[in-house]
C-alpha cells in the first residue's frame, strides 16, 4: 500500500515501476557477421531477473533465441505461413502463437496481430511498428497485450520483437 498523503490537501503520484528492461548490444564476432543481440530482463536495469534473448544478423541463418534457460535456432519456434515476409507462427514449449503483420494502416504502419495459434479470433496482442520508410520523427512503436495474453506475455513481447526485427531486415 502506498504511503498517505502528508496533509488532506495534498496527494501522491506513483509512477508504476517498469516491467521489462530491454537491451540491445552489437556483436562484433569476427567469424560471424555483423550481430545484434537483444536481452529482455524483469524490472527496470540490466539486473533483473533474466527473461530472454536473441541474436540475429543479416544471416538469418545463424539467429539463435533463448528464452529461461533454453536456447535454440529461431527457425526452430518461428516459421513463415506459406512463406510469407508478413505472417509468422510461434511455437515454443507450450507456447503457440501466430503473428499476422499482412494489414497496414493508413499511415503506413503494420498493423501486427497476435493470436493463439489455433485461434482465427482470440487476439492475444496487438503491436503497430512505425512504418519502415517514414521520415523523422519517428512514432513510438506500441504494443498491447490483451488480459487473454497475459499468461504468455514474456513470449508475446519476445515474438514481438523478433518479428519486428526480421520484418525490417527482409524490407
């Protein structure tokens, strides 16, 4: 519970505290291309508790997830439908998601869709990525997950943030 105000006319704000810390380093390998690697942690520093990470060059190939203390090739978890650059499915342990990033606004902007795998209507999530060939500033991108998606939030943001990333480099 929050302390009380110190006197009737006063109030107190609290700001919430952040719920991931998202950090993305480069990975000068010599043996390997040019990386990048992201790592999602709880909290708000690079301190928090661990929740994954991926690394993904313009090699695709080689992109490697890890998310608790499971690492894996991401073309094992994450497949193209019918080999489209725009709509991915998710399978990972006994998560199973499906990202659908085929609807644009009129902006510009993707509008990306995530549901449960099986699930042509239950919207677990939505993300809206500012539109790649737009001039500065830039909008923020945003994302939303749905209280249906809360239980598999950490994927949901994970996923996210993978697809976004393969979204751009395939442009």
């Amino acid at each position: 519970m929050p302390p009380r105000p110190t006197s009737p006319s006063s109030s107190r704000l609290t700001i919430p505290q952040p719920v991931y810390h998202i950090s993305v380093s480069l990975n000068l390998n010599p043996f390997l291309p040019i990386s990048y690697t992201t790592t999602i942690r709880h909290g708000g520093d690079a301190q928090g508790p661990f929740v994954g990470s991926f690394e993904m060059s313009l090699s695709q190939m080689r992109a490697i997830v890890t998310i608790g203390d499971i690492t894996t090739r991401l073309s094992r978890i994450l497949s193209s439908v019918n080999g489209s650059l725009r709509h991915w499915t998710w399978d990972c342990g006994n998560v199973h998601l499906r990202w659908d990033c085929r609807n644009v606004l009129d902006d510009g902007s993707p509008m990306c869709i995530c549901y449960a795998h099986d699930s042509v209507s239950t919207q677990l999530a939505s993300f809206v990525p500012p539109p790649i060939n737009a001039s500065p500033p830039l909008p923020a991108a945003t994302l939303t997950v749905f209280p249906e998606g809360h239980d598999c939030f950490d994927h949901i943001l994970i996923s996210a943030l993978i697809v976004e990333r393969k979204r751009t480099l395939d442009y």
